[in-house]
C-alpha cells in the first residue's frame, strides 16, 4: 500500500492529465454552478482543473522549485496575463464598459487554460509516458465519436450551449438537419477538436510500425474525417486540409498528399451539407454530384420513445460564445418528430429550417455586419489596451479581433510574443537539431494541430471554447517537454 501512495505521489501530474485528457472531451458540458450576469457557468471540469493546478502551484512552493519563472517562455505568459490585468483596470476606471466580476471571470479562464501547459510539461518524465497519453486521447476521441453518431442516427441527448436558454442544461435531441455536437456543446468546436485530432492521427500513423496499431489508429482517423463532415464547418474543413498536409509534407510522407486530397475534397463534395455550404459561399453548383436529400420518416433521429417531455421548448436568441451563426435546430421532446419534404416548413422546435444559401449569407452577415465591426469600434475606443475582458459580448468569431477589441495592441503583442516564442523553438527542433525521427515527426504532429487551430481561430473564437483550448495547450506542454528532454540528452 505503501507502494502504492509512493507510485501515486510521484505521478501525480502524469495521473492527472491522463484523467483530463480522457474526462474534458467525454463529460458534456452541463452547468455546475451559474454566475450573475452571464450565461456562461462553472463547470466541473473547472473544479478539477483548479484542483490540479492549486496542487501544481503548491508543490512548486513546498519544493522551493522556481526554476520555472526563469525561463523566457514563462516571463512572456506572465507579461500576458500582466497585460490583460491592466486591460480590466483600465476598462473599470477609465472607458467604464464592464461588469468587474465577470470580466475577471474571462481573465481566469484564460489563466486557467495556459495554466495546463505547465502541469502537462512538468507530467512527463519520459517519451513511453506520451506514447500513453497518445492512446488515452485516442480512446476518449472513440468516445466523442460513438456518442455523435448515436445523436446523428439514435436520437442521443444533447447538451448545448449555442444560447442562453439551452446553457442551463436542458437536455434536447437533434432533429435530422441540425450539425452533431457530441459532447462539445456546439459543432463548431468539435469540428475545430477533430481538426487537431485528425492531424494528430497522421502524425500516429508515420511514427507507428505495428500494422495492427496502424489499422485502429486509421479507423479512428476515418471516423473522425466523418465526424468533421457531419460537424459541416467550412473554416474548421480548410483548417484541417492545411494542417494535415503540412504534417504530410515534412514527414516526408508527401506522396501521400495526392490521395489525402482526392479523399478529403470528394468527402467534402459528397457531403449534402458541407458541399452544399461550400457551393452556397462561392456561388458553385454543385447539384451533379450533391443534390438535395430529403430524408425518409424512418431514416429520421428520434429517441425510443414517444411519451412528451415536459420540458419547455426552448426558443434561441442568442449566440454561443466562441461560435457563430444559427443555433442549431433542436428539440428537447423525445417525441418522434416528422420529416417535412419542404425545406421552409417549420421543425419540432418550432424554429423553420433555413436553407443552406439563406444560413450560409446569414452566418456571413453576422460576422461581417454585426460582430467584427463591434471589435473594431471597441479597439479604436482604447487601441492601447482595448476595452477589457468580456466588454465585446460573448461572441466575435475571430479571436484576433477579438483580442484587438478586448486588450489591444499591447496584449496582441503579448501573446504574440508568447506564439512565436512556442514556434520559434518547435520549429528550430524540428527542422535544425539532432533530434531522432519520432520525436521530431511529434512536433511536427502538434506544429499541424496548432496550425489548424490558429486558423480556427479566424473565424471561431477557439481560444475561448473551453474543451478546444484546453487540449490545445496540454498538447503543446507536452511538445516542448519532448524538446528539452532531447536537448538535455544532448548535454
């Protein structure tokens, strides 16, 4: 027993990310405790990350270990939070445009995400613990999946955040129109999840030699290439194309690109929803090889039983944080729903259905009319240090003007500065150092995961989707772990 608290104790950390990486993408988000002002609630993910992290901060002080403040990365991410501090003062005292508390809440989440790039650094002590996190990852992705497709075809509860009223955890259905969700309370940012999955998956392919391990990792890859489509995010779509084809190219895999291409396009084509978006943004036709499907009764998502709920229907008004565009249709009745042949009449939520070329121009117009412009008024109320934390609504759906309107040019340039510092050493690693080949083709792997959230991040608030930042900056500890590993080998 002894052993055991002894094993526990010096693996604390690698314990505790291994349980995040597994329990933040599968436990929906439901609300634990709600806060004044805001929709967006605390949830049990954020006790356990705080939990984590207060240890992380305790065992630094009890250690006397602050070798970690030394290093420029860290002096950058402090100079980040220093600045988005003085944002909030600034925007309390002086342009006077936020609600003090729940600005400081948006302050400490981003905290709480960059705080994970610590705990995952400090976690690993050897290569053969990120071969486990690779397969605890790839484990709670089969989760993610298998439950999006029982909300696709089986009528599985969904959890949604995409506005006020479906935040406090109702728990509704997808009606056969609307975009998966799974456990991410919104399609947006599962899409942007699978995006660095997918090039995380190819990355596994390269480095694996069991051809066995390669069949499963590659199963996982294809179902999470559907899972994207069904997800129907043009962006997040684009994203992925890019990020997987740089992993490709210099893993000196690039014979590969012809088929991945040819695959992914005719995918995407194929697709009656992603295509159709696509043809509908650039005015394409595409109905030789997609035309409209209409859905038989029998082929519709309902859940098993026909008893009304007595829920009350939720009506949308407002748009989630970090994602844009209509909500989408759903019910929180299990009652079995009909199938209209016209695209206009209404669904069981009572909200009509949209078709595809009036939802494409209005998730256009939102961004181009109504949430980017009121990024740009707030950055030039303070181009300085912009308006504060949360003072530009929940919503913008491009995190760089977001972050211009929110903390201006210093805190731009801050966590740019924290960016580059991140790339700057991943890059020089991988294509300027002794390095072996697998754990160069890693960071390779996590260079074109960060790639497609970066670019995400156009057009998604990703660095504010809770689930998306937080895998992103535990996968980045882990790559520059792998870095200083090698580097002190070398020495």
């Amino acid at each position: 027993m002894a052993k055991l608290l002894k094993s526990i104790k010096d693996n604390f950390f690698y314990l505790a990310i291994s349980f995040l990486l597994f329990f933040i993408p599968l436990y929906p988000k439901f609300p634990l405790f709600s806060v004044s002002g805001t929709y967006v609630a605390i949830r049990l993910e954020d006790i356990f990350i705080a939990l984590v992290v207060g240890f992380f901060g305790l065992r630094l002080i009890i250690k006397k270990d602050f070798s970690i403040f030394k290093d420029s990365l860290t002096k950058l991410i402090l100079l980040y939070f220093g600045v988005g501090l003085i944002s909030i003062i600034s925007a309390i005292f002086i342009t006077k445009n936020i609600v003090p508390h729940i600005a400081f809440l948006h302050f400490l989440r981003r905290i709480e995400y960059i705080s994970l790039l610590f705990v995952s650094y400090y976690s690993i002590k050897n290569i053969k613990q990120l071969k486990t996190y690779g397969w605890i990852v790839l484990l709670a992705t089969f989760g993610v999946i298998l439950y999006g497709l029982g909300q696709k075809f089986f009528g599985w509860p969904v959890v949604s955040t995409m506005n006020k009223e479906f935040s406090k955890g109702l728990i509704l259905r997808l009606t056969w129109w609307a975009r998966v969700n799974s456990t991410f309370a919104g399609h947006y940012d599962l899409a942007s999840y699978m995006v660095m999955i997918l090039s995380l998956t190819v990355t596994a392919l390269v480095l694996l030699k069991s051809w066995k391990k390669k069949i499963i990792v590659g199963f996982i890859g294809l179902l999470s290439y559907y899972i994207l489509i069904l997800t129907a995010s043009r962006v997040s779509f684009g994203a992925y194309l890019v990020g997987t084809a740089f992993v490709f190219w210099f893993s000196n895999k690039r014979w590969w690109l012809i088929p991945f291409f040819v695959f992914s396009i005719l995918g995407m084509v194929f697709s009656d929803d992603l295509g159709q978006r696509y043809a509908a943004t650039f005015n394409l036709d595409l109905s030789f090889l997609s035309g409209k499907v209409i859905l038989k009764k029998t082929e519709q998502a309902m859940a098993p039983t026909p008893t009304p709920s007595p829920l009350p229907i939720p009506t949308p008004k407002e748009s989630k944080p970090s994602q844009t565009g209509p909500a989408p249709t759903l019910t929180p009745t299990p009652t079995p729903t009909p199938v209209f042949e016209s695209e206009s009449e209404a669904g069981s939520s009572g909200e009509p259905f949209e078709p595809t070329a009036l939802a494409v121009g209005r998730s256009t117009d939102i961004r181009l009319k109504v949430e980017w412009p009121r990024a740009i008024r707030a950055f030039l109320k303070n181009p300085i240090l912009g308006t504060g934390y949360s003072s530009i609504s929940l919503a913008t759906d491009n995190d760089y003007l977001r972050m211009f309107g929110e903390i201006g040019i210093l805190g731009v340039l801050a966590f740019g500065a924290v960016i580059i510092e991140i790339a700057r050493r991943m890059l020089f690693f991988s294509f300027n150092s002794n390095a072996l080949k697998e754990e160069r083709i890693f960071v390779i792997g996590v260079i074109g995961a960060s790639i497609g959230y970066f670019l995400n991040a156009t057009f998604i608030d990703v660095f504010e989707a809770s689930k998306v930042a937080f895998f992103f900056w535990i996968m980045v500890g882990a790559a520059l772990k792998v870095i200083d590993l090698r580097n002190n080998r070398e020495k």
